[in-house]
C-alpha cells in the first residue's frame, strides 16, 4: 500500500518512477602538465612576450640579412668616413666609410651562431654529465664531480684568453669550444641536482620495481622531470654567451677583421665616443638588448616552471 505522503506519489495514490537525476555540467579537461601550464602563462607574460619579439628580429637580422639591409658592408668610401646618421643611412658610416646599419646588421650573425652553438655544447655535455652523476653515484659521481671542480677553479675570462691565444685561430668554431670547455659546469651541477631530487620519486620507483632498464629510467622517467633548471639556465646563458663573444673581441682574442660583429665594432669605434658618440651606440645597444632579452626570457622561464611562484 502506498504512502500517500511519499514524495514519488501522487494524490491518487499511484507510485511514480523518480525524476532522473540531472546530468552534471560538461567540463573541459585542463591538460595541467608542467610545460601547458608553463605555457599558458608565457602567453600571458608581456615581458616574455616583448623579450621573444626583439629575439626573434634579432635572429631574422642573423639569418636573412638582406630582408634588413641591401647595403653591401664591405663597400665603403674613404670620402664617407664617420658622417652622422641620416634618413638614407640610419647609423651613418664608420671610420673607413662603410655603411654602419649594414655593419650591425651583419654582426648579428656571428654573434648569435657562436652564443646557439656554445649553448648547445654545454646542454649536451654538462647534461649528459650530470645525468650521470646524479644516477649512478657512487664512484661515478666522484669523478665527474672532481673533473667539475677542476674546471671550476679555472677563471671564465683569463681561460678564455689564455686558450684563444695558444690555439691563435680564432673564427665561430674556436670561440664556440673554448666557451664550452669553461661553460658546461654549471650546467652539469644543476643537471645533478635536479636528477638526485627526481630519481627517488614513486613513479621512477615503480619503473625501476618493473624492470626498467638504466636507459629507460635516465631518459624517459628521470630526464623529462629534471630538464627544466636547465632550460631556463641555457637562455640565460644565451645572452651571457653573446657577451662573452663581444667581450674576447673586445679584448683582441676573438673575432678579427674582416669579420662583422658588434664586438668589433665596439673594438674599433671606442676612441670615437666624444666626437661621434653613434659609432659606440649603436653596437652596444644592439648588443645590451640582445642579452637583456635573453635573461628576461630565462627569468620568466623559471618563474613559470616553478609551482611554487605561480
């Protein structure tokens, strides 16, 4: 019998079938891994994005020189020696009386090959070596920490000189090395670091507990998770690569004539500052924007693959 006061009947007394239950509203599934949601707020970072920007003319100006200039930089006229910037010639000539926008231009190109390439040599070596250090341990861990101290005690610069001047070749490719040889430490600590914190979380212990191999732990399980301190230290250290080139250059011990390069034209300009202040200028904020676009890059890099600054 039923109950009249039941809230499925009615007043006739006749059972009805409940309301179905509402659906619930559709979500859309949030991809929350570490480089999405890195990702998203980059896209959201004005200072990243503006940063990416001025790289990115930087590297057109490197690779396609001709969409900037059709100036031919080795074309010059002692008759044009350091006039002052005008509308057909923005930068004016240097002091042989070449166009100084085509020279700048040009630069960059040099520049940027030697700071990739070196950056690139350190990820590889300073990444497989602490890799391996931080994996295996025990003697390993020993030696390659030993031969990362001994480098370490090495001067950045005075290594630099004294290296560039033995090998007396100095071009992209002996700059590029001798960088690599001083710069892949840090890396190789920070690689280290990051796989001695990663390597004893659940899932690598699970892995392990299945039968994974070394190989399939290190580069599948271990290295995804351990990767980013290095991605954000390699953009920063792609802005300090390409000081580091201005610098030997600077010094005499790096790119030489007829070469292009900001550094040189740093080099050859300096004693004109008083007289003809746009031959130092012009390089040397090319130069700074560069590098500062890089470190702003790595620094919203580490702040958007870091949780905890979000």
């Amino acid at each position: 019998m039923s109950d009249p006061t039941h809230p499925t009947a009615p007043a006739g007394g006749t059972e009805v079938a409940p309301p179905p239950p509402e659906p619930a509203p559709a979500t859309t599934e949030r991809n929350a891994s570490l480089w999405a949601d890195a990702r998203r707020q980059l896209l959201r970072d004005p200072v990243f994005i503006a940063a990416s920007i001025y790289v990115l003319l930087v590297a057109s100006m490197a690779a396609f020189p001709t969409l900037w200039t059709r100036q031919d930089p080795r074309a010059c006229d002692v008759q044009r020696t350091r006039i002052a910037p005008s509308w057909e010639h923005p930068f004016g000539f240097n002091n042989l009386g070449c166009d100084y926008y085509s020279h700048a231009i040009h630069g960059a190109r040099p520049s940027l090959q030697i700071a990739i390439f070196a950056t690139l040599g350190i990820v590889l070596l300073g990444g497989i070596a602490g890799l391996l250090a931080g994996y295996f341990g025990g003697w390993v861990d020993a030696i390659i920490s030993r031969i990362t101290d001994i480098f370490f005690s090495l001067p950045f610069l005075l290594g630099a000189i004294v290296f560039l001047t033995v090998i007396k070749q100095q071009n992209v490719w002996t700059l590029a090395a001798v960088l690599i040889v001083l710069g892949w430490t840090t890396i190789a600590r920070i690689m280290r670091g990051s796989v001695l914190s990663s390597k004893g979380l659940d899932y690598v212990q699970a892995a392990k507990a299945m039968g994974a191999g070394h190989g399939r732990l290190m580069f599948r399980h271990i290295l995804p998770n351990a990767i980013a301190p290095m991605v954000v230290y390699a953009t920063i250290t792609l802005g300090a690569f390409v000081s580091a080139e201005a610098t030997l250059t600077y010094l005499g011990v790096g790119l030489q004539p007829p070469e292009e390069s900001w550094g040189i034209m740093i080099s050859q300009h300096q004693v004109y500052f008083l007289d003809h202040p746009w031959l130092l200028l012009f390089p040397c904020g090319l130069l700074v924007g560069t590098v500062l676009s890089f470190i702003l890059m790595g620094d919203a890099l580490r702040d958007a693959l870091d949780p905890k600054l979000r």
